[in-house]
C-alpha cells in the first residue's frame, strides 16, 4: 500500500471504525465509516487521494496516538 501520506489503515466493521496511521506517526479513527467506502478505499490506487474528498471531513473522528513518522 505505497503512499506519501498513509502508513497503514485497520477498519474494525463491528464497530465501523477506520483507523489510519499517517507517515507523520499521526493516529486517527474515523468513526461510523461504512464498509463499502472502506472496500473502495482499499481498492483505490492512491489513499491519500480517496482519503481527502471521501473520509477526511465526512465522518467524526479523534486523534487517538502519535507512533513514529518518517524522518
């Protein structure tokens, strides 16, 4: 999954919630995300292009942790 922005993603569908792991060590989760976006989201050839118009300002979502980010 190269991107310049996202690191990793988990989505959990019991509770719809998608957390992404940003190349800045960033943590967030997304919450009340359906799995069909989270499918088109996985399929999608750049994430940080499908994750500004579709995820980014569409759903509540918290900053959960700060890991380690690209130097």
């Amino acid at each position: 999954m190269p991107s310049s922005v996202i690191r990793s993603f988990r989505y959990d569908p019991d509770a719809r919630r998608l957390r992404i792991l940003f190349t800045s060590g960033d943590v967030y989760d997304y919450e009340r995300v359906p799995p069909e976006l989270v499918e088109d989201f996985r399929a999608s050839k750049s994430k940080g292009r499908f994750f500004g118009p579709h995820i980014r300002d569409s759903f509540p979502y918290r900053r959960v942790g700060r890991g380690e980010g690209r130097a």
